[in-house]
C-alpha cells in the first residue's frame, strides 16, 4: 500500500526493531538520520523519568537535521510498548508518549484497544507484532493500524511459521501495513518481502554489530563470529519461546543442547525467567540472519551496503524478469 505521511520519506522501506538494552537515542538517531525508520523499547529508558529525555533528546537532533539537510530529512522514529500485565509502567509511558506525539508504537504481548485508541489520537500509527494469522486478526479487531508478522528466524521472541504462509494468510483479508520479520539482514530480503506483499522489512540483529548500539563488543563480536546454525529457540530465558545466541548459552554454563523448558505462566522479561542466566544481559538474542553481518561497524555504513544490496537485487530481477 501507499505509505502515509511521514513514512513515504523513507530513503528504504525498513525498520530498524527495538533491541531489549541495545536500542537507545543514539542508535535511534542514526537509524532516522540514514533514512530509515528507529525504534527503541521504552522499558530501555530506566528508571521511567528518563523516557521523556530521550524523546526530547530524539526530537530535538532529528529536527536539527532537517533544517540542516532539507533535501535528505530523516525518517520517522517508533517507540515499543510492551502491554504484558508484567509491566507497570505502561499508562505512565504512553503517557510520555502522548506528549511527544511519537509517530509510530509498535506493540508486543498483548494488543489492548485502549493502546491502539490513543495512539490513534495523536495523530500515531500502531503496528501490533504477531506470530499467527489468528492473533493478527484479534490486534486489527482492537484497533492497531498494522501488523509485524514475527517469522520463523526473528531475534528474540520469535514465532515457527514461514514468512511465506504467514504473509499470504494475513494478505487474504488485511490490507494495511505490514513489516515483516524474520531473518532479514540483507538488502536482498528486503525487497523479498516486499515481494511476499510487506510494506517493510524489520530488521533487528544486524543493527547489534554497529557502533552506535548499546551492546557489550563481546556480543557485537558474537554476532560477527555468528551464523544461523548457532541460533538457539527456546523459552527458558523468559517462559516465551525465543532465538538466542548459542556462545552466549554456553558462556552461562549450560548445554545449549540439553535445555529445560520453562513455565509460560512465570513469564519475566528482564531477568532471565526460570534461569538464573539473564536474558538479554547474560543470554543475547539474535535472528538467523546474521550469517551476513560480517564486520561491527557504523548504521550509516551498514545502511549504504543494503541499500546497495537493494538495488542489486532489484535489478537483476528485473532481468531475469526480462
């Protein structure tokens, strides 16, 4: 579909996911200044007060870019809510969301109309992520605005479906936007799903080897070092299934071959579930795409590569298309 304003300034039709610890202003920034769209999760802003510098801090250097650069202004930011019963600080959040107007909330464990309601009354846009054709359906009957369908291969909490059955149900009755997830790193993924009928990829791994990102440099290494037969789902870290980083399991003593299952129902998403390893300081996610993030080095950088990759890729389909 036609993206609507400000999301049809984009320089390429990407999303840069929020990172659990790594995603903060700077990454952000760089990510909106390279032309593509930032994220970062609120609950990253600790303690609550520091929500609001950083979305002061945010709109203050990307408006600064733009009366600097007025013919390559920045793309638009996205702020992740998690809207689990877990999270106490969520009214307080949306609140300082409110009053910076953020453009996008991308929402995740839970769609909950009264989110999607006020969102919508700033002026916003919400994209609910979701694992199944039947959960995506429940977030556009509370009123979210999108969908991020979380493939098979995602960071983090990831669903087991194909993106190519995920993608086509969701476009047998859905219309609107959709970033899909899952193993994308490379330019030629993005155009891929564009293909499969997404209005963006999301990409999250790929941005934890760069410089801007707040992550150990052992994990950004890890990354480097790291290809999808070194990714590990499991929900013992968190009680929600999961990819995660083989190195940094075997780091935490444990047998990435042998692992207990955890207890759904005792979900704890900063401090390690049922494990005394933490997720995601101790035990690092990761998507199976990383194969192709071979170097930690600047957003702007690794902007300019997939870009480059993009329009490779795109021409020479059409090449082949003739």
């Amino acid at each position: 579909m036609a993206l609507p304003a400000p999301f049809d300034r984009l320089r390429l039709p990407i999303i840069g996911s929020p990172l659990f610890i790594v995603s903060g202003p700077e990454l952000v920034i760089a990510q909106c200044k390279a032309g593509i769209i930032g994220s970062f999760p609120a609950l990253n802003a600790r303690p609550s007060g520091v929500l609001d510098e950083w979305l002061h801090q945010i709109t203050e250097e990307l408006a600064a870019h733009n009366r600097d650069n007025p013919d390559r202004p920045a793309a638009p930011y996205a702020v992740n809510q998690i809207v689990h019963r877990s999270n106490d600080r969520l009214d307080e959040d949306m609140e300082v969301c409110a009053k910076w107007q953020v453009p996008m909330v991308i929402t995740s464990l839970g769609a909950r109309e009264e989110v999607f309601s006020a969102v919508t009354k700033w002026g916003g846009i919400s994209l609910h992520d979701v694992i199944n054709d039947r959960f995506a359906r429940k977030a556009i009957e509370k009123g979210a605005d999108g969908l991020i369908p979380v493939a098979a291969g995602a960071g983090g909490h990831a669903g087991t479906q194909s993106p190519f059955a995920l993608m086509q149900e969701i476009r047998t009755w859905f219309d609107g936007l959709v970033a899909l997830s899952g193993s994308i790193a490379h330019g030629r993924s993005v155009l891929a799903a564009q293909a499969m009928g997404a209005d963006f990829g999301y990409i999250g791994s790929a941005w934890i080897a760069t410089k801007e990102a707040n992550a150990d440099e052992a994990y950004k290494q890890e990354i480097v070092d790291s290809s999808a037969g070194d990714i590990v789902y499991t929900n013992l870290f968190t009680g929600v299934h999961g990819n995660y980083l083989r190195g940094s399991i075997e780091k935490a003593g444990l047998d990435p071959e042998n692992l207990p299952t955890s207890d759904p129902s005792k979900m704890n998403f900063g401090s390690g579930g049922n494990s005394k390893a933490k997720a995601w300081k101790d035990i690092w996610g990761s998507g199976q795409g990383v194969g192709t993030v071979t170097a930690v080095e600047s957003v702007a950088d690794r902007v300019d590569r997939i870009e480059a990759e993009y329009i490779a890729a795109k021409n020479d389909l059409l090449e082949k298309l003739g």
